[in-house]
C-alpha cells in the first residue's frame, strides 16, 4: 500500500497534476490580499478622469476572496488533474498490468484516494494558513475561528467535487468524459444554488457549504448553520466512493 502510494504521489507530481492545482491556490492566497489593499490605487490608475472610490476592505473580505477564487477556478483546475486518475491508466492499460500484480483493487483505488484527498486537505490548508498570514500584514486580522470554519466548508465541498471526479474517473472510459461530467454537475450545482438559498432545501445542499462561507467570516451565520450540510455532503461522498468501488470491482479491465 505504501508503495502504491508512493508510485501515485511521484507520477502525479511529475505530470504537473498536482502542482498545477497547488500554484493556482498558491497564487490566489498572495495575490487577493494585495489587490483588495490596493484596489483604489489601481481603479485609479485605469480610471482616468473619473473618480472611483472603494471602501476600504476588511480583513473577512480579503480572506473571502481568497476562499472564493479557490471554490471556483482552484475546483476548476483539480478537476482537470483528477479526471484522468484511473481513466487514463485504464485507457493505457496501466491498471490492467498493475492488478496483475499482487495488488487488490481496493488497495489501487485506495492509493489513489489518499493521494487525492491529501493534495486538497494539504493545499488549501496550506494556502489558506498563507492567505490569513498575508492578510493580517497587510489589512488587519479575520477572526480565526470564522476563517478556520469558513475553510472547512471550502474543504469539505471541494473534496465532494473531487470524490464525483474520481468516481466518474473509475467508472468511465475516457478523462474527457469523467472532467466533461464533473464540470457539467459543477455548473448545474451552481445554478440549483441560487434557486434554492432560501427554501428548506438548502441544508440539504452542498453547494451551501460554499454560500455560507461570508455569512461565517462576517458573523452574521452561527458556527452550527454549517452542520447540516457538512454532514449531508460527507454523507454524499461516503455514498458514491462505496458505490463506485464496488462498481469498480466487478468492471472487466
């Protein structure tokens, strides 16, 4: 199992995968924090002859953007470097040759989830530690426990994104069509958000982890708003790991 592990952490960082994933979160934690310090100076600079002034931002505003970008370009990015996590070793026949080997095809699915779910827990804790460090230099502090709360739902949301990836990854023949699908479901999540937000539909939802992230950091949202979908979302991607392994294990490769 170590092993595995190991074979599936050097493939994907010698690919670029996952370090495309971490840039891109990497950047938006430095970059948004200076921006929003310095949006005046900027709208200035490109606003000529007009006046354009913002209102100094704050601390949760900062921060929100940071989770924000990540919850949208950052899922966008991993999906493109999870889609091809088993599609594209059964379309080589790389995972046929690896399961001829002493190897279970729990363990191979296995490996790979690890791998997976250790790249988003590792990045965007690691981003967001940078993003709340650079912000409290330049701005001011955001409250730590609404921004340790705010990240969690930004976790657990990407890692339901990331699970649909791999699931349709196991299960389809081709990257193209799991990423295709998984953008598909992203976006239509997207828009069933807006339309249910205030129904009693939303703590069902997860893609309400992702509306209460600024209603936490502001504290206008109780730490416990979070609960219900926190759990009906790792619920969600209990189900469709199980359900894919076992599909997975009754596929002919």
């Amino acid at each position: 199992m170590k092993i595995l592990l190991e074979k599936e952490l050097k493939a994907n960082w010698r690919s670029f995968r996952y370090p495309a994933f971490l840039l891109v979160i990497l950047f938006f934690a430095l970059l948004n924090p200076l921006m929003l310090k310095h949006m005046n100076e900027i709208l200035g600079y490109f606003a000529v002859g007009v006046e354009i002034t913002m209102p100094e931002p704050t601390p949760q505003d900062a921060f929100f953007s940071f989770l924000y970008d990540v919850s949208q370009i950052g899922i966008f990015v991993l999906i493109f470097a999870a889609m091809g996590c088993i599609a594209r070793e059964k379309e080589t026949g790389v995972t046929g040759w690896l399961l001829s080997k002493p190897i279970s095809r729990r363990q191979y699915l296995l490996a790979k989830l690890l791998s997976l779910y250790g790249l988003i827990l590792f990045g965007i804790a690691g981003s967001g530690t940078i993003a709340y460090l650079y912000t409290t230099s330049l701005i001011a502090q955001p409250p730590l426990v609404e921004s340790v709360l705010a990240t969690i739902n930004l976790v657990v949301f990407t890692l339901f994104i990331a699970s649909i990836t791999f699931s349709l990854s196991a299960l389809l023949k081709t990257p193209l069509q799991a990423g295709g699908i998984t953008l598909l479901i992203f976006f239509l999540s997207g828009i069933l958000n807006m339309l249910i937000t205030n129904s009693a539909f939303a703590d069902f939802f997860p893609n309400t982890l992702l509306t209460l992230m600024k209603p936490l950091l502001d504290g206008t949202a109780a730490a416990s708003a979070s609960t219900m979908p926190i759990a009906v979302t790792v619920t969600l991607i209990f189900v469709l790991i199980l359900l894919s392994g076992i599909r997975f294990a009754k596929m002919e490769l």
